[in-house]
C-alpha cells in the first residue's frame, strides 16, 4: 500500500504547479543552499537550475518532480511573508487625500533631475545591491504592472548590465550579477554580440533623462578568448598599438557579418556596434582582462578572479557608478557626459516632431578653445611660440596638486612620531558645489575679481602674508615659514603675477588681502556641472565603505577601529573602492588629455582635442579648490592648536605629534571637531589615518639620501623609501 501512495505523490507532484522563478531563487536562499549545490543534488548542471530560477527555462521529468518536492518542503520551512497592506487604504493621513503618483512618473522625475534612485540593498554579500530583480511575495504569480513594478526596474536588462563569458566542462557560459548563469550558444565573436543584443537582457538604464541607456558589456576570461579565437595574450607590438591588427580573422568575420569597430579597434575594451536606427543602439562592449583591460593599478587581480565573483565585482561597480566604458579615467569622464547629456529632445513643433536641441547644464556637442594661458604645451593655440620656449608663470596656468616638504623645527624633533591623514576622494570634494565654465571664454582686460565667476585671472598674489591672515572677520598670526603657500604646487612664494583658476584668487581675498587681476578669460555661461558626477560617486564610495564595515555615522575612535583591516573583510568590495577613487582621479586628469603618439608633433591637434569634455580649465579649477581645501584646513589647525604640517603631498598632511594615532593632535571638544579643520570620517572631505612613522626614521631617511625637505608624505604609510622613490 505505501509504494501505491509514493506513486500517486509522485504523480501528483509531477503535475504540481511550480512556484514563480523568484519564488525559487527566495526559497533556496532562505534555507542557505547554493545553485551548486542544488545542482548537485538533482545531478544537473549550475546553468540549468539558474535557467529554472530565471525563469528561461522550465524543469521537465524526471527532475521536475525532485525539484518540485525540494521547493514544496522549503515552502514549508519558509512560507512566504504576506504582501504590505497599501498605504493609500489604511492611512487616514493627508496623504491619502493626494492622487498617487505612478511609478513610471517618479522614474521620470529623478532622471531628470540627474538623481538616480538609491541602489536597493541586498542582504547577501554574493550579490550586487542594485542588480537583483525584485523579489515576488504571495503565492500566486505575480504580474509586473506600472503600479507595483518598484521605478528601478527594467525587464529590458533583468539580467544585469553586464556578462563574464567563460567556459565550464566545454559549454560556454555567462556569467552574470546575482549569481545567475546562462548558457551561451553563440559559436564565434559575430554571434556572440548578436546572442547579446537579442537574448540576454544585458544592458543599464539611463542615467539622465535625456541620456543614452548603456550598452551590454562582456568580459572574455582567458578560456572564452581561446574558444572564439583570440589571443589570449596580445604580442609586444599589438600591445603597443593597444588592439589587433586590421588583417585579424575576427575582424574580418564581424566585416562580414556587417559589425563595425570604433576608432580604438579591438582592443583591450572594444565597442562593436551597427549605426543606430532611430532609438534603437546596437552595440556591445568588449572588456578583455588578459589583455590589461583592467589596470592593476585599480583593479588589483580582479583580472585573476573567477568569472562569478568578478561578474560580482563589476556589477557592483556598474550599479553604483556606471558600467565600465574603458579604464577607470574614461569610466569617469564618460559618467559626467551620462548625467548631463550635450542635447535633449525639443517641445513639438507645429507638426508635432521633436527635435534635437542643446542640453541647459551641459557642455553641448561640440568642443570649445581653451584660452591661450590654459592650453597645455605642444596644443595648437601655442604654435607660434619659439621652439623650446618656456613659458613663465605670467603665460601658463599652473595649478596642481601639493608637494611640499620642510625640515623640522627643533621642538618637532623632541616628539616621537610622526602621523599621515589623508582626505578621502579629495578631487571629488573639491568638485562638490564647484561652478566651472560650460562654454568658450571670455579675454577681458583690468576686470574686477568676481569670486563666483570661473575662469582664469593673471594677477600678482606675491604679497600675501601668512604670517598674519584673516579667519572669519578676525586676524590671526602664524608663524607662516611653517606654512606652505597656497598659490603654488611647490608651496614657494609667488615673486609675481601669474594666472591663477578662480578658487586660488578667491581663497586670497578671503586670507583678508586685496586681489586686483592684470586680465581675465572668464567664462558668463557656467554652472555646477560636476554636482550630480560627484554625488553619483560620494554614494558608491561611502555605501561600499560601509559594506567594509566601517559607516558614516561612526564617531572618531569608532572609525579608527573600523578602518583598521576594513580591505580585509570583503577584498572583492576593497578592489571597488580603489576603482572608485580612481574613476575620480582618472576622470578629472581627462579633462586635459594629452597626445597618445599616433604621430603627433607639437603645433598640431590630437583626438582629444575634439571632444567637449575636453576642458583644462575646469580640471584646473577642480585641482585649484581641492588645493585651497587642505591650504585652510592647515591654517585652521594651525591658528587653534599652534601645530604646524611637516609635509603635504596631494591630499596627505603629515604632523609630528606625542602619539601615533591621528586623535593625539587633531583636536575634538566634547567629541565635536574643530570647525573647519580636520575632521575623521568616511565621508568626501574628511580623513583618514594614512600612516605613522618615527620622527627617529623621518630624520634617518632624510639624512640617507642628504635631502632635509625630502617629502616624507610619500613615504609614510609604508616607511619605505627606495632611489627610485625619489627619482635618483
């Protein structure tokens, strides 16, 4: 009798409705199995049960009946939690009152207002917050609609922004965020982009209203290189053209299928596409990590990872900054052109057609001329100019980061350490609230220094004391030798007019001296262009930070404690922190992009000159504010503690103090930092401990290499200083 009740379980079991694929995923979650290992049990390969929680593909017999079994007993462990009661129905409130505002209309409303959704948090660490489709609860399907669909959603790209192609027991296989697997039918490089664009749901929604949805990105591990036949290593000399030749097979079999290459070729991040067709792209990026697509500079071995956890990896960098466009440079000049799109879609017309119209906030589609003090040597404004010439301070913007270094004082060596802090995403701090040029620039002739007016001002600043400054309506007294000058990178006095970006000019105006410019190219059309770039990369830096454990709201010894180790909790999110301060550095040193050879001689323009982005001056500027930041910040600290910086590389100040942590000379009353100065923490514009040396070892290198102003921020964090260091 029991064999004939297993029968009819069975039976019954095989014609059992089966839970929706996010029912399944919810399921094996909860009772902690991995698709491995469900996949295992049911003696399929990882690809199918991911094609089952998908929802690609459905199970058959004999399978489905086990799979069928395992789903109904984990439904009883783990019934699914009753849907929300709606607000609308049950709040007696004001609120219940106002029409409700569609999803599609909130969506609408934060693109255009260039400030993307949250990403949604995910409670297991395996998977990118931001890339995971909504779970469904209830036991019934559930049908997507406009009024319970959450705003983020798009089932155009439900499978993620982008793909690892690898290769598992000779099936290729795709990799995605959220642990999802495909399989992969495509045969060669032409199939593979077609098999993108049609069947995998790979791509980004928009960043901006009137942006661009971002193109699928595929990233070829070393195995899905040789089973579609590319190197997987590129020889010396394509690595020195940084792409394949023109004569390779794979090119020729994408001309023959009509798919054509941008101007960079194949190489490590190549774009194949076909022209656009009204609204629809096609196009698919290619990201080669074995051809050093991904620095490891940046990245560190994320080249190294396996498919899944690098597909973790990228994704979560593409949700919370963008998908990967190329390096973490072109990443982050590419995202300030996503939130602020060159042109927008008009009103209609008489006939009702829309058209192409300038973009207010943005720097448009065409490229503007630097002005003659901004161009950068070699650029074709300067060819007039006597071959070797070298242009004076009073011909040439000048404005970079800090490198600055004295000897110590006689009461600074009676301490026994010294301590480095380092202002988190400085260049992004500087970028926050700035207003920069947005068109071509303006000569004026004696003009009167206007602070919120950006542009470049030839002006004599040589007479700015920092022995007596003002801060806020007061004048205080410094001992300024100890102090370098804000208005040069090397911290040495001006000895004469030069040009100077607004920022500079103001912060000596505010010092309490008078400022009277010589000249000005100024710039009437301008705007906070960098605003919603910085705060798209605050965000990811700060969430990803607290995924590494150390938060926000942390007070100053709770942030030290964290921070102590925090790459070592989670090295895959560590490698997205480093990715993401570099998308700050690499896309505001785009700004000012240099020549590439491609034959290239000085007088005569280079690719980059053509674009809009290509802008000298608001790099110079973001450069000038971040300069000032840690300039008031150490005459701050100076004039409320009477301690004096001992060097200051870029972002990194570096005081000899009693004690070797950062809180035995950064001053806190009552657990309330000094207003202005110093503050620890996570967030833009705050520091961090960078490192702590002995003043024993600082003087010891000094004396080594016989060089008393020896920068010893560039040495701190390790204590290693080598020749080449130094550049000897």
């Amino acid at each position: 009798m029991s064999e004939l009740f297993d029968a009819v379980d069975a039976l019954v079991a095989s014609r059992a409705p089966l839970p929706p694929p996010e029912e399944r995923k919810r399921l094996r979650k909860a009772h902690g199995l991995t698709v491995d290992e469900v996949a295992t049990a049911l003696k399929v390969r990882r690809a199918t049960v991911s094609g089952w929680e998908s929802g690609r593909t459905e199970p058959r017999p004999p399978e489905r009946d086990a799979y069928a079994r395992l789903l109904d007993k984990l439904a009883e462990l783990y019934p699914a939690d009753p849907l929300p009661p709606d607000p609308r129905l049950t709040d007696p409130g004001p609120a219940a009152s106002r029409p409700a505002v569609p999803a599609q209309e909130t969506a609408e409303a934060r693109a255009l207002t260039d400030a993307p959704a949250p990403p949604a948090r995910e409670a297991t660490p395996t998977a990118p917050p931001a890339t995971t489709p909504p779970r469904h609860r209830g036991p019934g399907p559930a049908k997507a609609t406009a009024a319970n669909r959450p705003a983020e959603a798009d089932t155009r790209f439900e499978n993620g922004p982008l793909a690892v192609i690898g290769v598992e027991d000779g099936q290729v296989l795709a990799y995605c965020v959220g642990g999802l697997v495909l399989e992969v039918p495509a045969k060669s490089i032409p199939a593979l982009v077609d098999w993108t664009l049609e069947e995998a749901k790979l791509g980004q929604p928009k960043l901006s209203g009137p942006g661009k949805d971002a193109d699928p990105l595929l990233v070829l591990t070393e195995a899905a290189c040789e089973r579609y036949g590319l190197p997987v290593h590129l020889t010396d000399d394509e690595r020195l053209a940084g792409r394949l030749p023109d004569g390779h097979k794979i090119i020729k079999q994408l001309a023959r299928a009509d798919w054509k290459l941008t101007q960079r070729g194949f190489g490590p991040w190549a774009r194949i596409y076909r022209p656009a067709q009204g609204a629809e792209r096609n196009c698919v990026q290619l990201c080669i990590p074995s051809w050093n697509a991904l620095d490891p500079r940046h990245w560190a071995n994320a080249a190294q990872l396996p498919p899944g956890e690098l597909a973790r990896l990228l994704g979560t960098y593409a949700a919370r900054v963008m998908t990967p466009r190329g390096s973490t440079a072109v990443t982050g000049l590419e995202l300030m052109t996503a939130l602020h799109p060159p042109t927008r879609a008009s009103e209609p017309d008489k006939t009702g057609k829309r058209h192409s119209e300038h973009n207010p906030g943005s720097l448009g589609k065409d490229p503007v001329d630097c002005a003659p003090c901004e161009a950068p040597d070699g650029h074709p404004l300067l060819a007039d100019l006597p071959r070797f010439h070298r242009r004076t301070p009073a011909e040439v913007l000048v404005e970079e980061a800090f490198d600055w270094a004295r000897p110590l004082t006689d009461e600074e060596c009676t301490r026994r350490y010294l301590v480095g802090i380092d202002v988190n995403m400085a260049f992004a701090a500087g970028a926050n609230g700035l207003v920069v040029g947005l068109g071509a620039p303006t000569h004026v002739k004696r003009p009167v220094f206007d602070p919120k007016l950006p542009g470049s001002w030839l002006v004599d600043l040589s007479h700015v004391d920092l022995s007596r400054v003002r801060i806020g309506r007061e004048w205080v007294g410094l001992a300024g030798e100890l102090l370098p000058s804000p208005f040069t990178p090397t911290g040495e006095r001006p000895e004469g007019p030069a040009w100077y970006a607004t920022p500079t000019v103001a912060y000596a105006a505010e010092l309490g001296y008078d400022v009277r410019p010589l000249e000005a190219y100024v710039r009437y059309d301008n705007g906070r262009y960098l605003d919603a770039w910085y705060n798209r990369l605050r965000d990811a830096y700060v969430a990803t930070m607290a995924d590494l454990g150390v938060p926000a709201t942390a007070s100053p010894e709770e942030f030290l404690t964290a921070m102590d180790g925090h790459r070592d909790r989670d090295p895959e999110l560590a490698i997205v922190v480093s990715a993401i301060k570099a998308t700050v550095k690499g896309g505001i040193g785009k700004l000012r992009e240099r020549p590439h050879g491609e034959g290239w001689k000085p007088g005569l323009p280079w690719r980059a000159l053509s674009r809009p982005t290509w802008r000298p001056d608001i790099r110079a500027a973001v450069i000038s504010r971040t300069r000032i930041n840690v300039h008031r910040k150490l005459v701050k600290h100076a004039a409320f503690t009477g301690q004096y910086p001992v060097a200051v590389l870029s972002d990194c100040a570096v005081y000899a103090a009693d004690g070797p942590s950062p809180l035995d000379f950064v001053p806190y009353r009552e657990g309330k930092p000094l207003p202005g100065g110093w503050r620890l923490g996570v967030s833009p514009g705050m520091v961090k401990h960078e490192g702590t040396q002995t003043v024993l070892w600082g003087e010891g290198v000094r004396e080594q290499f016989d060089a008393p102003e020896l920068n010893l921020a560039r040495y701190i964090k390790t204590g290693e200083v080598t020749n080449q260091d130094d550049g000897e």
